[in-house]
C-alpha cells in the first residue's frame, strides 16, 4: 500500500449520498484491518476540497491544520492550485511542518519557551513562521527568552477580536483577542512596529459566531438573524482596522473567516484569504448549514464485542468525545448501521459503548459498526493512521501527527 495521498481530482459523483452502498463499501475494504479503523476517502476528500475552493471563488485558502493533523493529507491539499499557506495551532507544531513549508501562521499566541527559543536561533525558520500576538506582553515573552540583537526578526501577526456585541445578546462568539475596536488595532500595531526584533506581517480575525455554529432548520431563524447582523458589523469594523493598520504598515496577508463563513468573508474585501479545515474532512457537526454541506470523508469503525441483549450490540472503545461545551452534539455519531442510538446512561465509553435499536439485532460479535466525530482534526489524536479508501479499495495509509510521534496539545 502506498503512503502517500492520491491527487485529490475534482469528482462528478456522490456515492456518499447512497448509505446503503457507501458504508458497506468501506467495510468490504477494510474488512482485514483490525478496530478502531480510520478511515479517509480520497473521493470524499477531493470533492470536499474542491467544494471549499468553489465557495472561496478565488480566495486563496489557508489550510487550519488543528483540522486535519495528518501530514499527507496537509501536502495533498496544498498541491491544489488555490491552497496557500498553512495556519498551526502550536508553535512546536509550526516548526515542524516549516521544514517543508515555507508561509505558516500560528493562529494562537504562544508561551513555549523551547519553541521560541529554537525559532528565534534559526533565521530560516523564522522567515517561515509568523507568530500571532494580541498584547504586547507577548512580544515581552519573546525579549524575555532571547533579546533583539541576539536572535531573528520574529514576524507577528495581529488578531482582531470577531465577536458580535449584542444588545440583546451579549458577547457572541468566541474569547480571544481583547483587540476589538480599530482604534486598538491601530495602536497595538504602532507599538510593534516600534519594538526592535518585530515585523508585523498581516491581521487575523475568527469570526467563529458565524463559521462555527450551525443554522439550517426551522428553530435556527434566530442564529441566522445573528449571523446576517454579525456579517454587517464586522464588515464595518474589520475593513476600518485593517484600513488603519496598512495606513501605518504593510500587511502581506488579512486572514478571516473558518470553513462556515466563507462566503461572508469573501465579500469582505479586506481579506486577502480564508482559513478553513474542517470542510475537508466533512466531521458531522458541520452538517447543518443552510449553504453548503461537506462530504463524510474522515470516519471510523469500531467492532461488536459483546450481546448483552437481543436489541443491544456492544462496541468496544468509542468514547472520543469532542471538545467544547459537555452536550450530546459533543459525541460521535453512528452513521450505519442505520437506526442505531447510544444508550443515555452510558453514552460513548472509554471502553465500551453499547448501542440499541432494531439493527443491533442482525448484529453480531466482530461486526463493524461506522460512526462519525463531532469535530475534524480531533479525531486524528485517536488514530495511530488512517486507511485510505478510493472506489471501493485500500489503496494506502497515512500516519497522523500522533503516528509519527508528535503530541502537540
């Protein structure tokens, strides 16, 4: 089997839409593979990234590898005309992808010293690696473990806060940058650019209240109203603090935007690029949009163990519970066998999860059961690899992060 990820061709069919086919197909072809099974269809993939690139209309895309956390898949993607650039999540992780790559962003401040001092000492790294900063005791982190005049220009890059300030609401979205009015942006900006052994680079803001959170359904009409009024404000505010920064400095790149608001930053003109990553892999939380909905491409299967009913099949494993707010959208959906639900007592277990419903009863010992992560790139801390399924066939394997030994957060 090769290790090395297919090119991702733009694809003229669904068969994922079939489940009947669909499931049964990645069972047959990892039938001799033992569980927990991870598996990622190139097919899937393909048309995943190239529907993300579709809805940027020429926007360059920035891969969020917190998403993806495989090597290979993060090349593949890149390879595609109109994929520019990667946006870490750690910079330990930063450094290792720039041994490869040339323009990563780090979408959070850091405090790893380590990491700061092995960037600082390498002047190719540190032409690579743009670190993200909201206060300048970040920047005073940085003198702290090597000086100015004994290390690299350290390129930074400002964040803007993206989040929606309601009257009715209240703070809406996410807590990250305290740096939300232009007039902050503006003189965070003038005090970097002030600091010896900085360039400021570009500007990023994470509209998560819009990319994030779901808003197809007839009880979502209040999130969509949200979202429109989010759209509007931020139009607005992100155009006047990015109008400020560049009248005092020039920005190589303005990054906005997450795989569900694509569409809304691209009409931002501001922006130079859209991060995105969860679309390639399609995880099930981001089935519920009204304007796109990606493709299953990254799943796994886990095996019955035990019957400990007529109408419950017994997994073992399964309990890969997603980050964010303690709920059952946070749990793994099981996708086939069709018409099977996790116990409320139990839920998904850290070793076991049993399941009922009328499927469980032509269920038995070592058969495969199919489920889905809540979200994208965490599932890959679960797997050592993933399995790479084309047209019905194990056509290779791709080592995750964890699988090649790295353990970032």
């Amino acid at each position: 089997m090769s290790d090395r990820m297919p090119s991702l061709e733009r694809q003229k069919y669904a068969p994922w839409d079939d489940a009947h086919d669909w499931w049964p197909a990645l069972t047959a072809a990892t039938h001799e593979l033992d569980a927990p099974v991870g598996v990622i269809s190139v097919e899937a993939l393909a048309s995943n990234a190239h529907d993300l690139l579709d809805r940027a209309a020429g926007l360059p895309i920035r891969v969020a590898s917190k998403s993806v956390r495989v090597r290979g898949v993060l090349d593949a993607v890149l390879a595609l005309p109109g994929y520019s650039g990667i946006l870490a999540y750690s910079l330990d992780e930063a450094l290792w992808l720039a041994e490869d790559h040339d323009d990563i962003v780090l979408g959070y401040p850091t405090a790893d010293r380590g990491a700061l001092a092995r960037l600082a000492a390498d002047e190719r790294l540190a032409s690579r690696v743009t670190l993200m900063i909201d206060d300048l005791a970040q920047l005073d982190l940085v003198d702290a473990v090597v000086a100015p005049a004994k290390r690299a220009v350290i390129r930074v890059a400002i964040e803007l806060d993206m989040s929606y300030r309601s009257r009715v609401l209240g703070h809406v979205g996410v807590y990250r940058s305290p740096v939300h009015r232009p007039s902050a942006a503006e003189a965070l900006a003038e005090a970097v650019i002030a600091r010896r052994g900085f360039r400021l680079v570009g500007m990023m803001g994470y509209e998560a209240q819009i990319a994030g959170v779901t808003n197809a359904g007839p009880r979502k009409a209040a999130i969509r109203a949200m979202q429109r009024a989010s759209t509007r404000e931020l139009a607005e505010r992100r155009a006047e603090a990015v109008r400020r920064v560049r009248q005092i400095v020039e920005l190589e790149f303005v990054n906005g935007g997450g795989t569900g608001s694509i569409e809304s930053t691209h009409a931002d003109s501001s922006v130079t690029e859209v991060a995105a990553g969860s679309g390639l892999f399609g995880p099930h939380l981001f089935d519920h949009y009204t304007h796109f909905r990606p493709a299953p491409a990254a799943a796994f299967a886990l095996d019955v163990v035990r019957r400990p009913a007529d109408d419950i099949a017994t997994l073992l494993g399964g309990g890969w519970i997603a980050s964010g707010p303690p709920a059952a959208d946070r749990s793994p959906k099981v996708v086939w066998p069709e018409g099977l639900t996790m116990i409320a007592r139990e839920g998904a277990g850290e070793v076991q999860t049993p399941l009922r419903g009328a499927a469980a009863r032509e269920l038995a010992v070592g058969d495969r059961v199919w489920l889905r992560h809540t979200k994208a790139g965490e599932l890959s801390e679960h797997l050592a690899a993933f399995a790479l399924v084309e047209n019905g066939a194990l056509v290779g394997e791709l080592p995750t992060y964890r699988g090649e030994g790295k353990v970032f957060l």
